[in-house]
C-alpha cells in the first residue's frame, strides 16, 4: 500500500522527523515571543523570500 519507507502522505519518516521537529521549534519560539498569527505570517514570508533565514526565524 506505502512505498518503502514512506508514511501515508508519502513523506519518508526522517522528512516526517524533520517537519515534526520544525514544528516544536516555531511552536517554542511561538509561545516564547507570543506572536500573533499575523505576525508569524510575516515573518514565514519573508523566510519564503530569502530575506530571513529558518535561523533567524527562530531567534
């Protein structure tokens, strides 16, 4: 039914591994800055747009 290694999204598990991970790491930075989702838009756009990088994100 799955590809080898895959989950039922398609995703292998070590990309499934990475995506949970980023997802503790903005849920921390979230609710130790407290951002507004309109906030946190902002700041995804301009990861999007190279302008900051994941790193930065996080700080």
């Amino acid at each position: 039914m799955f590809g080898k290694g895959k989950d039922a999204k398609g995703f292998s598990f070590e990309e499934g591994r990475e995506m949970e991970e980023k997802l503790v790491r903005v849920l921390h930075a979230r609710e130790k800055l407290r951002l507004t989702p309109a906030a946190e838009g902002i700041i995804y756009k301009a990861v999007q747009m190279g302008l900051l990088s994941e790193k930065d994100r996080e700080t």
